[in-house]
C-alpha cells in the first residue's frame, strides 16, 4: 500500500492490487474517500469521489481539500501510478507542507 502524498493530515494512497481507472485512496483521520481523476485525450476533466465501503466518508469540507489537491497534483499522481502499477517499481511519499 504505497503511501505517495501527505498534506497536512491528508494521507494520498494506492493499494497495491488497484485497477483503472486511476484513483487514489484519501484518509484523514479515521475518515476514506476514493478519488477517480477522469482523463481525456492526456488531460483531466474531471474528478469523482467514491465512497470505500465499511468506512465514513470524508466529510464534504475535507472531499473539496483533497480533490483541490489532486487537480493541482494530478500529473504527479498519474506518474506515480504508472511508476508502481506499470513500471513495477517503488514510490516515494512526497511530503506537501506549502497550502495550496
């Protein structure tokens, strides 16, 4: 389960048996929501939030944080997916102390 962002108690990560489309895990707290960032032609159009079943989604506040960050992060999270997921190789958390 590769951790690949923390932001300010927001924890970004994939499992390590994920599937497309490409999406991250977001926890903060005891609280996980699931995030798709939705590609067309190499650009991302949009971003859906899911809910992982058996835990409390993000409350709203938090869900507009996070996906705040991966429309600023997106291409740093695609890159770190084909790294682990098609390249097969490890990741690095990157640690975000700047606010967006």
């Amino acid at each position: 389960m590769p951790k690949i962002f923390e932001y300010f108690g927001f924890i970004f990560y994939f499992y390590s048996n994920e599937h497309e489309p490409v999406h991250v895990h977001v926890i903060h707290g005891d609280q996980e929501s699931i995030f798709d960032l939705i590609m067309l032609d190499g650009e991302l159009t949009e971003v859906n939030v899911r809910v992982k079943k058996g835990v409390e989604p993000l409350p709203e506040k938090d869900q507009r944080t996070a996906e705040a960050f991966i429309k600023k992060y997106h291409k740093n999270i695609i890159d770190k997916w084909v790294k682990f997921f098609v390249m097969k190789q490890r990741v690095r958390t990157t640690i975000i102390r700047k606010k967006l």
